[in-house]
C-alpha cells in the first residue's frame, strides 16, 4: 500500500485515466485492464519471466502519463480506453516489480509476498477510485467541467514531461 500511495507516478497516471469523461463501465473496464496487465508483468518480472531495465521502464512510465494527459487535452470523449491502459498497465506492472524484485525475497516466500503487495496496490487503487468518481461526478455537472479536465490534463502532461526528463537524462 505503501509504494502505490508514495508512487506519485502510478497516482497521477491514475487520475488521468479517471479524469477523462466516462461511462461507469468504460471506467470499470479501464481500471480492470490496468490491474490484469500491471498484475501480469508484476509477477512476470519478480518471477524472472520477464527483465526490462529501469532505465526503459521508468521513463516509459513517464511517457504513459503523457500520452493520456495528452489524449485527455485532444479528446471530449475517450473510448476504447481499456485497450490503451492494458498496454501502459504491461509497463507499470514492471515498475511495481523494482520494489519486490530489490528485496531478494527468498523463492519460498515470494508467492505469498506477490499476491500480498499486489492486493494491497489493488485495495488503494479501488479507495482512489471510490473517492474520486464520486468528486468528478459533481464537476461533470458544472458548465466548466472541462476546463477542469484540460486544467488537470495539462497539469498532468507537464509533470509527466519533467518526470520523463528525469528519468532519461538524471535517473541514478
């Protein structure tokens, strides 16, 4: 619970994800296809399945955040979205992974530490949400809604554009 709620890139990616215009079940099958592909690469890469070098992962990260923000900026009306956080959902799974994979947890122990991290991300994840539909819901009704949605977005995108700037030319 602790890496999602200091992981301010896996929060900002999910609000932007949020933030955007949609249906209850466009957001459910959003969310739904975030968690199945971070879930995949998460246990691919603490497994060894899969290796992809920080040096990729985080500034892909960074880059996710981006184009969504972006996306939200271009479009009033997002669809298909579930498609686009799948394939950004395989590369987050990865950057979940660094954490688990630097502990050198003991094979033995290593099913019972991924099934426990990944339901603790899934549990914040699911309160964020609760708490954050809710307060869009009310500013979907205001005749300024979007402005607040490309206020955010743009927020969102520039941030996203300085963590991918970190991470390319500072990342330790």
């Amino acid at each position: 619970m602790n890496h999602i709620l200091s992981g301010y890139d896996h929060l900002l990616f999910l609000f932007s994800l949020l933030i955007a215009r949609q249906t209850f079940k466009q957001y459910a099958g959003t969310i739904t296809a975030f968690t199945i592909a971070h879930s995949i690469t998460l246990a691919s890469t603490v497994t060894g399945v899969i290796h992809m070098p920080s040096s990729i992962v985080e500034p892909g990260i960074a880059l996710s955040i981006c184009y969504v923000a972006f996306d939200n900026l271009h479009r009033k009306e997002v669809s298909h979205r579930w498609m686009l956080t799948f394939i950004f959902g395989l590369i987050h799974g990865m950057g979940f992974a660094d954490l688990l994979t630097e502990m050198n947890i003991p094979k033995g122990e290593l099913a019972v530490d991924l099934i426990s991290f990944n339901v603790g991300i899934e549990t914040i994840q699911v309160i964020i949400v609760a708490l954050v539909l809710p307060a869009l819901a009310l500013i979907y009704r205001w005749k300024h809604a979007r402005r607040v949605v490309i206020a955010c977005s743009a927020a969102a995108l520039m941030m996203g554009g300085l963590w991918f700037v970190e991470r390319v030319f500072f990342y330790v």
